[in-house]
C-alpha cells in the first residue's frame, strides 16, 4: 500500500485494516481501493458502519501486528480512515 504515507494499513485474515490512531486522514488511500470501502468515518454508510467498531477491535486483538507494504503485495510487509474489506 504504497499510497499511504504513513503506512498504516494492515493486513488481516479477511481484510485490511486502517490504524485509527495512525492514520492521517488524507485520503490517498481511497481512490486505490478497489472495492471503494474506504471513507472518512464521519461520512460511512449506515450500511457499512459496523466495520468501524470491526476495524477498532482487529487493533485491540492484535497489537503489533505488521503493515501491508506495496501495492498488490499485500503482507510484505503499508494505507488511512475506515477498513477495507475484500471481495470473497
């Protein structure tokens, strides 16, 4: 996720996750989502609001957990605001 400037995005067994602490808030990271699940978490669909609390408890469950680092390569070890969440 060589977007994000702060490397702040992590991989999980399901998804990727964005440090909410870490993250800036820029917003690089969302035109390179390619299923367009990131927003702001003031502007999240109603739909898609449980994640918030999903991507929060993935962090308290697993600290020190390493960033996703370069596009497309996700687990070589970094991305901004909610959670993304891969097509199965």
């Amino acid at each position: 996720m060589d977007v994000c400037p702060v490397a702040c995005i992590y991989e999980g067994a399901d998804q990727l996750y964005i440090h909410p602490e870490e993250c800036i808030d820029c917003g690089a990271c969302e035109p390179e989502c390619p299923v367009t699940a990131i927003f702001e978490e003031s502007a999240t669909p109603e739909q898609w609001k449980d994640y918030i609390a999903k991507n929060r408890q993935f962090f308290e469950e697993n600290p020190g957990v390493q960033a996703a680092k370069g596009k497309g390569e996700i687990g070589s070890g970094g991305m901004g605001p909610t959670a993304v969440q891969w097509p199965s």
